[in-house]
C-alpha cells in the first residue's frame, strides 16, 4: 500500500490537511484562465472585453433615454433629503448647470434600471474561464447581485446619505454659518453614496460564486478579515466628504458587515474546485 507524503505522521497518525493558501487558489485561476485560452487567444479576449463593455454601455444609455422621461420627478426624489432637513438652502451658480443636474439623477437612475444587463454582461465575459457545470450559478448570481444592489442603493438613500447629510449640517450649524449649498458638489454626493454602495453590497453575491466554484473559502476569508477591514476603511475615506469617523463608518460598517456575511456564505455553500 502507498502512503502519500504528507498525509501519514509516526504511528500512523493522520496530520490535519494544511489550509489552502492563496498560491493554491492563484494556480486554480490560472488553470482555468489556461483553460478558456485554449479556445480564445489574448487578442479575442480583448475583444471579447470591448463587445460586453459596449452592450453594457448601451443598455445604460438605454435605461438613461427611458428614465429622462420621469428626470423631473428624480430630480424631486433626490433632493429630498436636504428638503426635509430644513436647515438648508440649495443654490446654482450658472444657468447652464441645471442641464448637469438633471443628467446626475437621471444617470443614478438608468444605473440601478440596467445593472441586471450590466451584471449579466459581467457573468458573459468570465464564463469561458468556467468549467462547465460552474456556468449553472449565472442566473443565482445574477438575480441575488441585482437585488443586493437594489437594497444598497435603499440603504444609501434613507439612511447613508441622510445620516451624512445632517451630520455635515449640524457642524455648519454649530459653527454659526448659513447653510447655502452648492447644488453641484450636493448631487456629488447623492451619486458617489448611491453607487458606492449599490456596488459594496454585491460583496455577498461575488463571494458566494466564487465560494460555489472553489476560488476561496471561509478559513481563507477569516485569516485576510483585516486586510478586509482596511480596505473597508480606505474605500470610505475615498468616498466620504470628511475625514471624522461617524461619516466614515456609515460606508465602512456595511462593507464589513457584508465581508462577515460573505465568510458566512462561503462557510455554507463553498467547495473544493474540480473539473468538468
């Protein structure tokens, strides 16, 4: 009988299989990436990258045609949350620049209207890098990844945006000085923390394919949970107006959440990878 290195210690003991470290999962990709190449070489894959990049485009520049019907009403539902602050007044400084504005929230909009498009244009591009009973989790991922979205962009709306927005206030507030907001860099913001964490929210979604397939797995997640929660921080940073660390955990808390719920989902449903 062969005993395979590795597996048998002194007495016969069995030793517990090493953790899968992350030179064991870049071979897996790679091998599926060799894999894909042998039907596609470098130039169709650039191609390949160009055609679902124009689809997903023109089905934001669709959505966007669709949505400009109703760009009054947005513009109303976007502006809301300073409205209903009271403690504000929004102010425009050319003329030419309510064209801008109406073009943000309309944009916002045909964003949230496409994303299934978009995301199954995304699922299009890396499936040659699939095996083929790998490509079943299109439509799971697809439906869950728009639904996340959906609820990011929810949360962003009634409680990430407002809750940086009277926080702001409140300092203007407490430093004496009227609140005359610049209608440009107000609708910045609506859009930076709409679609920030319409796309942090996907972070269950992406781990759960990837789980599915073998890619990662929950003991991996657990031993990089703190480079995850420094990038947490770095991403809210970048999308935050102020460096204080209430506005900051508005963004950073639920990327971490999600990252804890995400190891709970690769717990559940990951596995090993194998071939077709």
């Amino acid at each position: 009988m062969t005993i395979p290195i590795g597996t048998m210690g002194l007495g016969g003991a069995a030793h517990p299989r090493p953790a899968r470290s992350w030179r064991r999962y870049a071979l897996e990709w790679a091998a599926a990436v060799a894999l894909a190449s042998q039907e596609m070489s470098f130039l169709e894959h650039l191609d390949e990258l160009r055609r679902r990049l124009i689809w997903s485009l023109a089905s934001v520049v669709v959505a966007f045609g669709a949505c400009w019907v109703f760009s009054a009403e947005l513009y109303e539902i976007a502006s809301a949350p300073i409205r209903a602050t009271g403690a504000a007044t929004l102010s425009i400084t050319h003329v030419q620049d309510i064209v801008g504005l109406y073009i943000k929230v309309t944009l916002v909009a045909a964003i949230f209207v496409s994303a299934p498009f978009v995301l199954t244009q995304a699922w299009l591009f890396i499936s040659p890098g699939l095996y083929s009973h790998e490509r079943r989790y299109a439509i799971p991922f697809v439906l869950s990844a728009y639904l996340l979205f959906l609820v990011g962009g929810v949360f962003g709306y009634f409680v990430a945006f407002p809750a940086a927005l009277r926080f702001m206030l409140q300092w203007i507030a407490d430093s004496q000085l009227a609140a005359i907001i610049d209608v440009g860099g107000y609708f910045d913001l609506f859009f930076a923390i709409m679609v920030a964490l319409g796309i942090t929210f996907q972070i269950p979604a992406v781990m759960f394919v990837l789980a599915r397939i073998g890619l990662i797995d929950a003991p991996l997640l657990l031993r990089n949970s703190k480079l995850a929660v420094l990038g947490s921080v770095i991403v809210a940073a970048i999308i935050t107006p102020t460096p204080d660390p209430w506005n900051m955990l508005i963004i950073a808390g639920p990327m971490i959440v999600l990252y804890g719920v995400g190891i709970v989902v690769a717990w559940i449903f990951g596995r090993r990878r194998r071939e077709a």
